[in-house]
C-alpha cells in the first residue's frame, strides 16, 4: 500500500498549491487533504464519514496548519499524543508564524518538525520533496526534513 501524508489546513488556496507540489515533487506517497482541525480528528480518530481503512489509509505523517478556526493544530497535535498508539506519529506543524512561543509550545507537545510555511512554490516544493525522502527506509531519509525544520525531534 502507498505511504500517506495528511495534509490538513482551513486554506483551500494552501491545499491547492500542496496538491500541487506534490504533483511537482512527483511524490511517492498519496496526498490526503483534509479542510480543517475538526475534519482531521474525525479522519485520524476513523469516525464518520472516515471509516472504511481501505478508502481513508492511516497517515505516515500528519502535517498540520497552526493557525485554523476550528481546532488548531496545537489541539489536533494535542489530541495524537494523548493516545498511547499514536504517540509516536510523526507530525509536523506548519505556520506562518516563527514566534518562540509557538516553537516552544509545539516541542512541548511533541511535535516532530516545526516548518515555517514556505513563502513561494519553489520552497513549498522542496518541502515536499524532503518529506518523500522521510518516507525511505534508511537513518539518513529520517532527517531529510530538519534542515528545512525550526524544531527537529525526530
């Protein structure tokens, strides 16, 4: 089964241009965009309309939008790491923001990576491209997103 990234922010204009990086990157792995904090929780809890395992895959990394209406990404981080199963899920937040306190609060939380969302295509391109190099099996693929990271747990 291919390997997914969920990609979840309240931006349908960032969901297009991540769609389309990842087309651009020619990704290995499928992109599962989801509209919002609520619509991840029910995603990655597998509750309706998310069920069915076969049409809705488990995500091999989560990246989440910091700034949503709804449920942010701090509280949908949040939500991962207080199950026990999913604790060890690799997430990355993205935000526009590089305030300490932010950074601060998503190593407390336990974030995998800390991204500053990229400016342009071309960055948002190669963010894409050294999440699909985390996706091999190998010490090296691991760290192929901390250089582009503010935070770097993994």
């Amino acid at each position: 089964m291919a390997k997914v990234v969920v990609y979840v922010d309240d931006s349908k204009q960032d969901l297009f241009l991540f769609q389309a990086a990842c087309k651009m990157a020619q990704v290995h792995w499928k992109p599962v965009l989801l509209s919002g904090g609520t619509q991840a929780v029910l995603y990655l809890d597998r509750r309706d309309p998310y069920t069915d395992r076969n049409q809705f895959p488990d995500a091999d990394i989560i990246l989440l939008d910091v700034k949503m209406p709804d449920e942010d990404g701090f509280a949908v981080l949040q939500h991962l790491r207080s199950d026990p199963a999913r604790a060890a899920s690799r997430v990355g937040l993205l935000s526009s923001s590089d305030s300490p306190g932010d950074i601060e609060r998503a190593r407390q939380l336990g974030a995998t990576w800390y991204f500053r969302k990229p400016a342009d295509m071309e960055r948002l391109v190669e963010l894409v491209g050294s999440l699909d190099q985390c996706m091999e099996p190998s010490p090296a693929a691991l760290d192929a997103a901390a250089r582009l990271a503010i935070l770097g747990t993994s």
